[in-house]
C-alpha cells in the first residue's frame, strides 16, 4: 500500500474549506480573462478613446481588440511544456505577472502601436493562464466534485466580464482621458493579487507526484481529504495516482507532441472541437461587441453599456444552475440543450434586425439575453471542464494546451473578422453563427462520451482504449475501503462540507467503475 509518509501540515486550512480556497483564489485567473474580453467592449465605444486613437476604423479596432488572442494563441501552446516544467503553481504565478505588466502598459499607452503591444502581452498572460487553470483544478478536484468545480471556475470568469462592463460604465461618466485608462489600470490591481497568492497556494499533488516529488505530492493529498495522514482514502487516492504515472512510464512511448497525437487522436481532437465551437458558437460576437450590437438595434452611446451591463448580469446568474446540474444532467445533455436555445436566439436576433420595425431594439436585447443566458449555462463552461478531463496526467498539460490554443486561434477569427462581418452582411451574421450551433449539436451528439463522475484516471475505460490498468477505479478504492470493517480505528473519513451535501445530496452516479475482474 502507501508507504510515504506526509510532511507535517503548516495550513490552517484542509478539506473542504481548502478545497474551495483554492478553487475560487485559482479562478482569478479566468476572471481576469473575463475582464479583459470585456473591458475593450464598452471603452472602444467612447468619445474619449475614439479621439485619442484618432477615430479607429473597424479594422483598426478588430485589431486592438483580437491582438490579445495572438498572444494568448502562443503561450497557451507553449503552456504545455511549461506547465510540466515548473509546475501548475509556476506557471500560474508567471501569467499573473506577464498579465499585469501588460495591463500596465495598456493603462499608460502613449498610441495605438502601444496599445497593440500591451494587448499582446496581456495575452501572453492570458494564454498561460486559460490553460493552466483548467488543468489545476481539474487535477485538485475529486470526481463527484469536478463538474461543479469547473463551472464555478466559469462563473468567475463571466463575473470578471460583467464588472468590466460596470466598470466601463460608471467609468463613462468621467470627462477625461481616466474614462478609459481606470477600467485597463483595473487589470494590472488583480494581476497582483493573483500573483501574490499563487506563492502560497498549494501545488497540483498529481503533477508533484509525476514528477517523484511523493512526500509533498501525498501532503498535499492528505490536506484535501482533511489532514490526517492515516486517512485512508488519501492514501488510495495515493496510491492510485502513482499506479498510473508507473504504469505510463512503463510504456515507455515518451510524452512528446506526436506520441500524443498518435496515441490520443480522438481526445485531441474532441479537445479542440469543444473550444472551436465554444467560439464559432457566436459569443465573442456578444462579449468583445455588445454595445456595438446594441447601438446596430437602435440603442446608443452610455444607453448601449448600459444594455450590456443588464446582460452581463443575467449572462453571470445563468452560470449558476451548472453548479448543481453538470455532475447529475452530465455534460452531453447541457451542452445539447444549449446549442439549441443559442441557435434559435441568435436565428431571431438576425431577423429582428432584419424587418427593422420600433420593437427591434427591445427584441434585440431580449435575444442577446437569451443566448448569453444559454451560453453561460452550456457552451461556457464545459469546453474548459472536458479537455483537462478527457486527456490523461501524462499528456493532460499539452493536450489541454492544444485545445486552449484552438479556443484563442478562433477567439482572433472571430474578434478580428466581426466589425468588418457587421458592416458587410450586418444581420446575416448572426445567423451564420446560429447555423453553427446545428453543427455543434451534431457533433456533441454523435462522437461526445458522457465523463461525468468518471474519475481522471480511468478515462481509458470511457474511450473504449484497449490498454487499461489493472487495478482497482478510484471510486471503487475509496468506496470499498470506506465501508471495509478492518479499517483502523484511528482512521477516519473525510466529513463532507455544507457545499457538498448541498450539491451532492442523494446523487449517485451511473458510471460503473472498472473492478478488478472486469478485464
């Protein structure tokens, strides 16, 4: 069994209050990013930036605004390798620092090549970012807990963009160049905070485990169930995590880019779809441009932020019921259900816009809250949630990098093409994207695998993969160890906490975990 003994434990904090800690400090990260997709919406449309930048053209704001994703595109690929290096906690406290010195010179821009300068590198922080959170937490999470963790993660990320819109707004109001450089001097604040706090966080105990770090990556274990190191389901939990990284270096296939690509075909390749369509979907058509979709419907100048505001706070409370449903619905059903209800609001927002009768621009808004709402409940969460769960520990950081590098090469598509797209075909646009949430349907419906309660390593199962462990699931260790009569009296199980037994209580899992018989 478990033969490493923990360090002694120095944090105040263990199990479940740990366990959520480290959740919400963590999704600063994708707050920050929220932020940033949203404060260049309501500031492109002010007087005060406009002069500035001497009236920007659409092309020129395209560029302002989906420069940031070039720059995300090439860390987030380069995350991967980073993230095996120096570790999930690394990584995440090298993109908060790059993030804020980009912000910084955001902030104090002196002209349009500057600001271009600064968004690349806020989108260097970015990318390492987006890609590295998704990984920590989904490597922090228990399987019955991962679903809601993930989509917590989102809600965080959306609330970063609703308080960039009522930043933006209330920032409307000062008659000066402050307007918009307070809402970009805002980045570099949270981009400090989140650095400063990723130097006491935890690191991810399977990445300290991979790479033979088994004191600290067991210490680590033994915090989140709790604190007590005779706690039997950490150490199967343990004990599980090293069977597997053992059993991959046995293989001895390596873990570069084309043992990957070889090995996990379909794993990638899901990956990327999921982000592709996450953005293909039509939401940086809403987010980066909002106010200009609302000023296109009849709403003007403070009127159209404003409209925007009310939707961001809709588009965050729609981020909630995912908590309770992605580990009881599963993901198949929630991003069907979503593809659906976005197609159809984005088909009626183009042809509101299309008759142009006095109710359009009410209607307009009604649409827009619709589809936000739906995204933030679907197509919001899970493609940050399935990548880092379908991939396995020993390619988990560059597959998702992969997949996170999709979601930023079709992030600048769509960034960069729409100002142009909505002088050109204005309503035909939003139909298009709709036509695309028909394909997303299609493809979740015939090749998407239901994960939801699979613990991460037993995905092999999930795939149908011929080579698969030996041993007994992650559940069905902790599950039959829990209930065994010969455990020692001085152990004890972890007592859940009052998140927990609220969004967990009564579930049971359809999944059925692989036993030792079953090979």
């Amino acid at each position: 069994m478990v033969d490493v003994a923990p360090l002694p434990s120095r944090r105040k904090l263990v199990g479940q209050p740990l366990l959520y800690a480290i959740s919400v400090f963590a999704s600063l990260g994708v707050f920050l990013f929220g932020y940033d997709q949203g404060v260049m919406s309501g500031i492109i449309t002010g007087p005060y930036f406009k002069q500035f930048f001497n009236n920007p053209g659409p092309i020129e704001v395209g560029t302002m605004v989906a420069v940031l994703e070039l720059g995300a595109l090439a860390t987030s690929i380069a995350a991967g390798r980073v993230g095996d290096i120096i570790g999930r906690k690394g990584t995440l406290f090298t993109g908060a620092i790059v993030f804020t010195i980009g912000g910084a010179i955001q902030t104090f821009t002196t002209g349009y090549y500057v600001m271009i300068v600064g968004r690349v590198v806020s989108g260097c922080g970015v990318g390492l970012l987006s890609t590295i959170v998704p990984i920590y937490q989904s490597e922090i999470s228990p399987p019955d807990h991962r679903g809601a963790l993930a989509c917590m993660e989102f809600t965080c990320n959306v609330f970063g963009y609703a308080t960039s819109v009522w930043v933006d707004y209330f920032s409307s109001f000062i008659e000066s160049d402050l307007s918009w450089r307070i809402p970009l001097f805002l980045q570099c604040v949270i981009g400090s905070i989140l650095a400063a706090g990723s130097l006491v966080i935890p690191e991810s105990p399977r990445w300290l485990i991979d790479t033979d770090r088994d004191v600290a990556g067991m210490s680590v274990i033994v915090d989140l169930h709790g604190g007590d190191p005779d706690n039997i389901i950490a150490q199967a939990e343990f004990q599980e995590i090293k069977d597997k990284v053992i059993y991959e270096r046995e293989l001895g296939e390596g873990r570069s880019y084309a043992v990957m690509w070889k090995k996990y075909k379909r794993r990638v390749l899901l990956a990327m779809s999921s982000q592709a369509f996450a953005q293909l979907n039509g939401i940086n058509v809403i987010s980066y441009y909002a106010p200009s979709v609302f000023e296109e419907a009849g709403w003007l100048g403070r009127d159209a932020v404003l409209m925007t505001g009310i939707n961001a706070i809709i588009y965050t409370l729609s981020t909630l019921p995912p908590w309770y449903l992605v580990d009881r619905w599963g993901r198949r059903v929630i991003l069907l259900s979503g593809a659906v209800i976005m197609g159809i609001a984005l088909g009626l927002t183009g042809w509101w816009m299309y008759v142009d009768i006095p109710a359009t621009p009410n209607a307009v808004v009604i649409c827009v809250i619709v589809y936000n709402a739906a995204f933030g409940y679907s197509w919001g969460p899970i493609p940050w949630l399935y990548p880092p769960e379908i991939m396995p520990l020993t390619f988990r950081s560059k597959g998702v990098s992969i997949s996170t590098a999709t979601n930023w090469a079709f992030n600048f598509i769509v960034g960069e093409t729409t100002p142009y797209l909505q002088e050109a075909i204005t309503w035909r646009l939003y139909p298009m994207h709709g036509f695309y949430c028909a394909c997303s349907f299609i493809l979740v419906y015939f090749l998407y695998p239901e994960t939801k309660g699979v613990p991460l390593e037993e995905m092999d199962a999930v795939f149908g993969e011929e080579e698969r462990l030996d041993y007994e699931s992650e559940r069905a260790s902790l599950m039959s160890n829990a209930r065994s009569p010969s455990v020692r009296s001085g152990s004890r199980v972890t007592e859940r906490g009052w998140v927990s037994r609220l969004l967990y209580r009564n579930d049971r899992s359809t999944y059925q975990p692989i036993g030792g018989g079953d090979e």
